[in-house]
C-alpha cells in the first residue's frame, strides 16, 4: 500500500496567486481529512469528508478556502487567493470508520 | 486551554532511557490516540486506548488513561535515538463525531 499520496510537496508562490494541494487516499478509506500544521497553531482541522460529502467545514479559515473530493480516490484544498499567513504545512489524511488516521507527508507552502 | 496539552513541551534523554510524556484533556473521550511525527513528515499513528481502557502495550510502548483524572501518559521503554521526534495526544471527544483534536506535541530527543 503506497499511503496518502500528497503533491505537491513543496509550493513557493506569490501573494494573490491561486493555490491548489492535492490528495490521493489510501484506496478503501471512507474518510478524507485536511489539516494545517504552523508552529503558532499546531495542528488545526480545516475539513473532513465521509464517502466523497464534506461534513464538517468549520475549521475553514476563510472563503478563499475550498476543498472537494469529486471521488474516492482525489481530493484538493485550494487556496484563492492565497496571502503569506497562510504559510503552514498542510497534510492530508484518510481512514476507515474515521479512526485511526493515515497522514501523508504533507505539502509545506510558502506565500511570499 | 487547549484540549489534549501535552507535557513536557520538550524532553531529552540518553540512549536506554525511558521517555514518559503526559496527555490532559477537558471532556469526555471515546478513545486516545498517540501519534508521533519525524521532521518532515506526516504523523504516524501508534497505539489507541477506549475510554473504558485502562492501560495498553505495543511493542516498547505502554500508554495508560485516567478517565476521571483526564489524562494519559506515553512511556516509551529503553529508548533509542531513532525514537528522536515529536509525540502527539489526539482525543475523540464524545461530543465531536469524527473530529480529532490534537495537542501540542512533545518534543523527544534520544541522544546517542
């Protein structure tokens, strides 16, 4: 089993620009998770799915965040437009029957 | 504060050593998770107690829960320096549905 699968691992962009991270869960997961790690923060849940259906947005922090999850095996958290405090690290997880969580190995952005 | 506060912030020991880092929460739990992160990477799950568990092994890892001090403790048993990471509580709240929460993590280092 390769694991969530993230891409890009690293994204370097300019204030304004849309940003778009990518996810591929571990296949057979009904449960798809967005977090952001920043040192001030920790760790924060952003949004969680369950079979493909967004179910709990509250940790979004704004309307320039959005995320969907078109089928199983995909989703992306865009970012539009992104500004520098949005710098953070931001990891995807799935799981079965939510518990435990597989994470993968994060996206760390960087809005200049 | 912050539901699931880890303690101590850091720890540092010898090679051999035994590493006890402790977890407190506010509200009622379903279970407990640990999870450790290495630099630059995802987190990585590693063991869960249920709220009617008392105490846990796997391998060098021995976590136990007190439910009506609301708390949990990590002991990591003869240490090595490849167990160098930082060491996450996250609780499933009773009230949450399928959000975990996480702490703020402590930081181990195991030095050879």
């Amino acid at each position: 089993d390769a694991g969530v699968i993230q891409s890009p691992r690293h994204e370097v962009t300019e204030m304004g620009q849309e940003v778009t991270l990518r996810c591929k869960p571990i296949s057979g997961h009904d449960y798809l998770f967005w977090y952001r790690q920043t040192m001030m923060r920790g760790l924060e849940l952003l949004i969680y799915f369950n079979n493909n259906v967004p179910i709990d947005d509250s940790g979004m922090p704004e309307d320039r965040f959005s995320a969907k999850m078109p089928n199983a095996s995909f989703s992306t958290l865009k970012i539009q437009p992104s500004e520098p405090r949005d710098s953070a690290v931001y990891f995807c997880a799935s799981s079965l029957d939510y518990s435990p969580l597989h994470f993968g190995n994060g996206t760390r952005l960087t809005v200049t | 504060s912050q539901q699931g506060e880890e303690d101590p912030q850091a720890l540092s020991i010898q090679e051999g050593e035994n590493a006890t880092m402790n977890c407190s929460y506010k509200t009622s739990i379903n279970n407990l998770q640990w999870y450790r992160q290495n630099s630059g990477r995802g987190l990585v799950h590693l063991i869960l107690i249920r709220s009617n568990e008392r105490e846990k092994h796997s391998g060098r890892l021995r976590v136990t829960l007190d439910t009506s001090k609301k708390s949990s403790s990590l002991l990591i048993t003869a240490s090595r320096a490849a167990d160098t990471a930082s060491y996450f509580c996250a609780t499933d709240l009773e009230t949450s549905g399928s959000r975990l929460t996480f702490g703020e993590g402590t930081q181990l280092t195991v030095n050879p």
